[in-house]
C-alpha cells in the first residue's frame, strides 16, 4: 500500500520549492495555471465546434511552456476537458427564455459557473462588465442570446487584462461559453468592440 502511494504522490505533488518556481501558492493553484495556459496556447476546438483532446505532442508543448512534467499535466487537462463536454451538454440541453437574456442576474449566474470551470478570466472585473454591457444591450434594444454575453463579458474582460500577454484563442472562449462564431461576431460588430 505504501508503495503504490509513494509512487501515486511522485507523479501527483510537488514540492513547495517546483511551486514557488511557477509563481504558485500550492497545490490547488496548479488547475487554474494549467488551464489558463491552455486555452491561451493551443486550441482544443474543431470545425465542428466540439471539444478533441489534445495530440501527444501538444501535451508535450504545453509541458515544456509551463515546466511541469507531463504526467502531471494529463490528469489535469482530461479532466477539464470532460467537465467542459457535459458543461456544453448542459447549456444545449437548456433553453433560455427572453426573460433570462434581459436580466442582468442570470448572466452572473452563467459567468460564474464558466468561472468555476475555467478560470481565465478576473471574475470580479467581469461581473462588472456584465453590468455595463446590459445597459449597453438596452441601450441599442439588442439582446442577443446569454451564452454570446457570456462569451462577450468574458472576451472584453481578457481584452483589458494586462496581467497576461496571451490572450484567449477565440475558438476555445466561443466553446467554452457555447456561442456560434456568426453570434459572436455579430455581437462585436453591434457593440463596436471590432
């Protein structure tokens, strides 16, 4: 038993030292890195708009852009990857009525639940965000769908974060929020946002 931990806790942990070499606190740190890194990285979206896992050597890249080993890595990203998978199902499944689109609670609520899923973003700078584009929205009688606000707040506030270099590759923030491209696009040209 003790072996198979040992073994287990090689692969899984690191030390406080490897933490702090990565700009981390501890473990529980590690998550949002390693996502954040990969949605500013590679794109994990095919044509279709579905999430593909990620090539061998994709894994390999990412490995040597955040100095982790790759047996750490994995873990982290398939599971992130299938959480994504029944997030997306859920959004499908469900219909939003007009009534959600025009309030301004409902896309906090949705914000945060992609927050919780992928944090990349500053949910605090978004919430305010949200707050300005729905006076945005009302302003111009436009209420697009919630998911392509959702994908809207968070693209704005990815544009005005100087904390990252990077930014979010627009086809993993449309999957990640389920929003078409033609919405998406259409939307930014209405707000002026390009």
């Amino acid at each position: 038993m003790s072996n198979i931990l040992g073994k287990r806790t090689r692969f899984d942990f690191l030390s406080k030292i490897e933490y702090s070499r990565l700009g981390l606190d501890s473990r529980t740190d590690l998550k949002p890195f390693l996502i954040n890194c990969l949605v500013r990285q590679f794109s994990f979206a095919t044509y279709n708009q579905n999430v593909r896992t990620l090539l061998s050597i994709e894994y390999t890249r990412l490995a040597s852009v955040t100095k982790l080993p790759v047996k750490i890595i994995y873990p982290i990203v398939k599971g992130f990857l299938v959480e994504l998978v029944y997030f997306r199902r859920f959004l499908r499944a469900y219909t939003f009525s007009y009534d959600h689109t025009a309030r301004l609670n409902k896309l906090r609520i949705y914000l945060h639940k992609i927050h919780r899923l992928a944090p990349i973003f500053n949910f605090k700078r978004a919430k305010e965000n949200a707050r300005i584009l729905k006076i945005k929205l009302r302003e111009l009688c436009f209420f697009p769908q919630i998911t392509t606000q959702i994908a809207i707040v968070v693209f704005i506030t990815d544009l005005n974060d100087k904390k990252h270099e990077k930014r979010i590759v627009q086809a993993n923030l449309r999957l990640l929020c389920d929003c078409s491209a033609y919405s998406f696009h259409r939307t930014r040209k209405k707000l002026g946002l390009g």
